[in-house]
C-alpha cells in the first residue's frame, strides 16, 4: 500500500494477524541504506504472534526503496515527517487499539525522535541498536567554518549537506526525555558503528527504559541473538499495548 509522505509517495506492507480486532499495530523503521525487506523477519514473526505490523519503506530511504525521493534529499527529519505521515495514517483506524514503533539503527533514532514528539499516541518503543551516534558522525564532517561539504559518501552512500545540517540541529538526548512510556532498547556490545555507549546513555536518560545487551553481536543481530531478541520484543510490546 501506498500515502502521501516528506517526498511524495511512501510505500509499505500491512499485515494483519488471524485474531479478533482490534489489535496493537506495530511499524517498523529501517536503517540508513536500507528498505523494508530488512526486517521483515521481525514484522512476520510479530504477525504470528498476534500483532499487526506496518512494514515501510522511507521516501529517499535507501537502495531498493519503494518509495518516492532519493538520499540526496533525504534527512533524519524528512524520516520523521514520513513516520509522522505513517502514524497519522493509523491512529484512528478501528482495527488498531494502539500504536507501538520499533526502529532499527537509523531507524531507531528516528522511532525515538517521533515518539518524543508525540508521546500520547504511541504505546511502547522498541530500538534496536539505535543510530544517536550519526549526530557525533555529522558533526565530525563539518568544514573548518562549520558548514559542510555539498556531499558526502557515509557507508558507501551519497548524502547532501542537508543530511548533516539536520542531524546536528538538535540533541537527540534532551528531545527523548519527554517521552515517558516504556522503552525497550537492544544493543550488541561489538557494534562496529554505533558503540554500546549511546544505548548505555539513552537507557539512563529516558525515565521508563530497559536495556539488553547481546554479547558478541555487531550492527544487526544473527542466530540465536536475533531469535532471542524478537522474543522479547514481543513480551515487551504485548505487555505494554493498550
């Protein structure tokens, strides 16, 4: 399915559990890069387990996007507007009894920067391995001057100065505090690009937050730590709907 979002067309993947409605709607946010088929093990196992889930892609999200707009145009806050977009599409459609984010990386970020927005309309949020270092990352690619480069390559994908102009006009740490709901935040601790500490910082920082923390695991878990994990992000948001 489709809706309008930061650059035009926004695209994703409801799916609806064999359960009575209504049931809690989870949507998922990806990665810098990424599309929505990267967690779509998650959204699956969320299904079977009696949540509906909103799988999407963001607009200028990544390669294999489906949605509209390229990452030249593409911004932490043009990911929020569609998130914002994807919420308002959902939040009073009848099927749903409430509304829980679950972002990974990039996406965590932008998942824990919309539900600090807009607190009253999100029931629980779970973040893996949220990206809170990309604001560190921008800053260290600014010029003498403070601007920044026109372009820049990140991980092998072109980004504009308009990315890091947006990632450092906030501090994403004083932002979450307002949100007070229950937050469940997963980290590996050899996570190659985003270091355990900004998880470690953001679990103190929020008022209602846990942390697990999977030994051994990098930046996406495998194996029995990502079987582990979906588990328990299940107890948590099943715990936590409304």
């Amino acid at each position: 399915m489709t809706m309008k979002a930061s650059m035009g067309e926004l695209y994703g993947v409801l799916t609806l559990p064999e359960a009575n409605v209504p049931v809690p709607l989870v949507i998922l946010s990806h990665g810098f890069g990424g599309n929505h088929t990267g967690q779509q093990d998650y959204s699956d196992y969320f299904v079977s387990q009696g949540l509906a889930a909103f799988n999407f892609d963001f607009c200028g999200g990544g390669r294999g996007s489906k949605s509209a707009g390229t990452m030249l145009d593409m911004t932490v806050l043009t990911e929020a507007a569609d998130l914002n977009a994807v919420i308002d599409h959902f939040k009073d459609d009848p099927r749903f009894s409430c509304i829980m984010l679950w972002g990974g990386s990039q996406g965590g970020f932008v998942s824990a920067y919309v539900s600090a927005q807009r607190p009253a309309d999100i029931a629980a949020v779970v973040l893996e391995f949220p990206a809170i270092v990309l604001q560190d990352d921008a800053k260290a690619r600014a010029n003498e001057d403070g601007t920044f480069p026109e372009t820049s390559n990140v991980m092998g994908n072109i980004i504009s100065h308009k990315y890091n102009e947006a990632a450092v006009s906030f501090d994403l740490y004083e932002h979450i505090k307002t949100y007070t709901g229950p937050v469940l935040i997963l980290h590996g601790d050899a996570d190659p690009i985003v270091p355990l500490r900004y998880s470690q910082k953001a679990a103190e920082v929020y008022e209602n937050a846990s942390l697990i923390v999977y030994p051994g695991q990098g930046h996406g878990f495998t194996g029995q730590s990502r079987d582990d994990a979906k588990a328990a992000e299940v107890s948590f948001l099943k715990e936590n709907a409304r």
